[in-house]
C-alpha cells in the first residue's frame, strides 16, 4: 500500500497522473493500510507465482475505493484504472520484492526487540548467578567448575552476536530495486520514477533506502531474503541449544540434575500430581523447529528462479515473516515468563561441583596427567576423594591441595600456583 501511495505522488509530481487521480489512491491506500479493507484482499499465499494474484487485487482495491472518493462506482474502473493508474510505471515483478523487503524491515525490528529484550534478561540473571560455582558439563560428563552466573553471561554474548547477525542481513533488505519494472530494464517507467519514488518511501517508513545499483540483479537475486533468513536459524539453532540447558539443569526435581528452578506455569500431567514441566523452553524449541523449516523452503524457492524472474516469491515472503513474527513472539514470552523467574539452587549446584572427578585436573600441573588419571579410577572405584588419596600417597603437600581444590578459583582461569611457580 505505501509503494501505491508513494507512487501516485510521484507520478503526479512528474506529470504522468492528474493531481485529483493521485490524491484519490493516496487516499485509498491510507485507508487500506487503517485495515478498512482487510476482507477484500482474498488471495491465497499460495497462488501464481511472483504475487501477480496479490499485486492485481491491491491494484483493483485501490482503484475502486479511488472511484467511490471520487464519486464514481466500484467495477467500472473510471476515472481510475488499476494498471493505468495505480499501476504507472510499476510491475509486478518489481512491485512484490520491494513490499517483501519494506516488510522484512519491518518485522526484522519487533525480533531485534524480543533478542535486545532476552539479552537483557540473560545478562541480569548472569550477574544474579555470579557467585553460584557449579560442575562444568562437557559431553554430558562432568568437567571442570564453572559459575552459573558464568553461563548466563555466555548465554547474553551469544543473543548479541545474533542480533548483530541480524542487523547485517536487514542492511541488505535496504536496497530496492522499484522501477525495474517487468525485467528490470525499467521499460514503461519515468527515468526519474525510481529514485523519487524511493525517497518518498523512506520518508512514509521512517526508514533508510537505497536504489538497487543493478535493477536486474536485484529482480532476479532474492539472496537478502535468504540472508535474513539465515540469520533467523542460526539464532534459532542456538537457542535451541539454551532451551536444553535449561531443561537439563531444571530436570528433577529428585531424579534429575535440579540446579536450577523454573517458573510453574501449569500442571505438567493429567495424571501425575504435582508434575511441572519446563513448557517455555519446549515452547521456544518448537518455534525454533518451525523457523529452521522455513528456513529450508525459503532456500529452496530463491533457488529456483529462472532468467529474469523468480516466480517462488509469495511463499518466500509468507515463510520469512511467519519466521519473524513468531519469534518475536515466542522470544518475548520465554523472556518474560521463563528466565526472568529463574532460580538457582546453589546448594545443589556446589555440591556437584565439589563432587565431581573433573577437579583432578587441576593437580595435573602438580602431579602430572597419569598419576591424575589414576586417581580418578581409584576415587569411582572406592568413593574415597580427591584429597584423601592425593595425602595418602604423599604426592602433594597440605597447603598445596587447598590452593589446587579452591574451586572458587578454578572459575576464575588461568595458571595455577604451582604451574606458575615452575615457570617463573
């Protein structure tokens, strides 16, 4: 609707519409975009290929709600036509790529919203957790001591980095190939349509957007698309990854790992009492099996463009923003109603870590890699610990096992004492 209105404008401004013709499809546009006619536009996603389907019904809307405001009547198509009118110096065929991309700029900044949102939550629970000291997990086997508040920080960085992922395919999305018209050789078109009309788009979006330097690549490459596209799974594959941290670290509450506790949301079982189920997590999972699809669709379809044209454009557009918005959404409640409630039960999460085996490895500078290994195989054979082995063979003094065991210390990194003290 804003390109039909922007280019009424222009086409005024250059001669090629009468003033009252232009003011009357703005003014049908504006009343379109309201959401008046919402009922009129009837097409299925899945029609003709490259949206000719959804491009002819927005052209005849527009048209005869143009007649009505100036006293004429729908159907007849005068003084206003839909492809002499509303559709000067337009096609298809550069029509639908520039509504697909002026609406990825739109949906791509709700999901920066939702990622900045989720970040943020990460960030504070990072800072919440920082004196939690738990196992480090590495293959699902039990590694050297980490902090919870550790873990979330890594979590926050890896939202950041995809967003700024994100960020980069929207640039691509900036550039706009109107004016291409049917092949992109902008044959019917003003010499100066595609620029002004362009300028006038970014005024009506608020947003920043360039002429394609190449209007012919930019018809037949939907490569911003996939871009974007390809920013939305590989969020989403990551943050599959953090929801199965969370359900691990929230398994239980007797028989699983019970580190952390998750908001109660519902009751988990129709017929097991009290059961609660970790239901955002495998909410956002969901969603994130759903953009990953997509995702594949939409490869699928720029792919199969041929010559001058890719015909796959209306499923590319109904999958890419189904993929934003429900993201958005998704992330904004999982923010909301799963980590901002997250507790820590730090008791539970020291005691694995004190427990755990993997803190031989810091006697390795000490005793060496095989007399560490050799007292894990005796300490899960006899269930005696790390120090009393350690002591009973004589391999390290008392003072030394404190500073090596610290497992505060261990979180922190670096060389420890007595590795630093031989290579100084």
């Amino acid at each position: 609707m804003r390109i039909k209105k922007c280019a009424a404008r222009v086409n005024a401004e250059l001669g090629l519409l009468e003033e009252s013709v232009a003011r009357a499809i703005m003014a049908a546009a504006d009343e379109a975009l309201a959401g008046r006619f919402d009922d009129h536009f009837v097409v299925d996603v899945f029609n003709s290929g490259a949206g000719v389907s959804f491009h002819m019904n927005v052209n005849e809307v527009l048209a005869n709600r143009a007649n009505e405001i100036l006293g004429g009547r729908r159907g007849e198509y005068e003084p206003v036509h839909p492809h002499d009118h509303v559709n000067r110096g337009q096609s298809t065929n550069d029509v639908m790529p520039t509504a697909m991309r002026l609406a990825a700029l739109e949906v791509a900044r709700s999901l920066l919203g939702g990622m900045e949102e989720l970040a943020r939550a990460l960030r504070r629970k990072g800072e919440e957790f920082r004196d939690v000291v738990k196992a480090g997990r590495t293959h699902l086997q039990d590694a050297v001591p980490v902090r919870l508040g550790q873990e979330f920080h890594a979590y926050a960085h890896i939202v950041q980095e995809h967003e700024r992922r994100v960020r980069r395919a929207v640039e691509e999305l900036r550039v706009l190939g109107l004016g291409g018209t049917a092949v992109g050789t902008g044959l019917n078109a003003h010499p100066a349509f595609r620029f002004r009309v362009i300028e006038e788009l970014a005024r009506e979006t608020g947003e920043e957007l360039i002429p394609a330097e190449n209007l012919m690549a930019a018809m037949q490459s939907l490569a911003p698309f996939v871009a974007f596209s390809g920013a939305m799974k590989s969020l989403a594959v990551d943050l599959i990854k953090l929801c199965d941290d969370l359900r691990l670290m929230a398994s239980g509450p007797v028989a699983g790992l019970a580190e952390i506790e998750l908001p109660a949301l519902q009751p988990g079982s129709s017929i097991m009492p009290g059961k609660v189920n970790p239901v955002m997590p495998e909410m956002l999972t969901m969603v994130c099996f759903q953009v990953i699809g997509n995702d594949t669709t939409i490869a699928l379809a720029a792919a199969h463009g041929e010559f001058e044209l890719n015909v796959m454009m209306p499923v590319i557009a109904f999958d890419l923003l189904l993929s934003a918005k429900l993201l958005t959404n998704a992330l904004r409640v999982f923010t909301e109603r799963a980590i901002v409630g997250i507790r820590a039960n730090a008791e539970r999460c020291r005691y694995y870590a004190e427990s755990s085996p993997a803190l031989v490895t810091a006697l390795v500078p000490y005793i060496g890699y095989e007399r560490a290994a050799e007292v894990v195989r005796e300490l899960l054979a006899t269930r005696r610990t790390i120090r009393e082995i350690v002591r009973e063979r004589g391999w390290m003094s008392e003072e030394d096992l404190d500073r090596a065991l610290d497992i505060e210390a261990m979180t922190r990194g670096g060389l420890l004492a007595g590795e630093a003290e031989r290579s100084s």
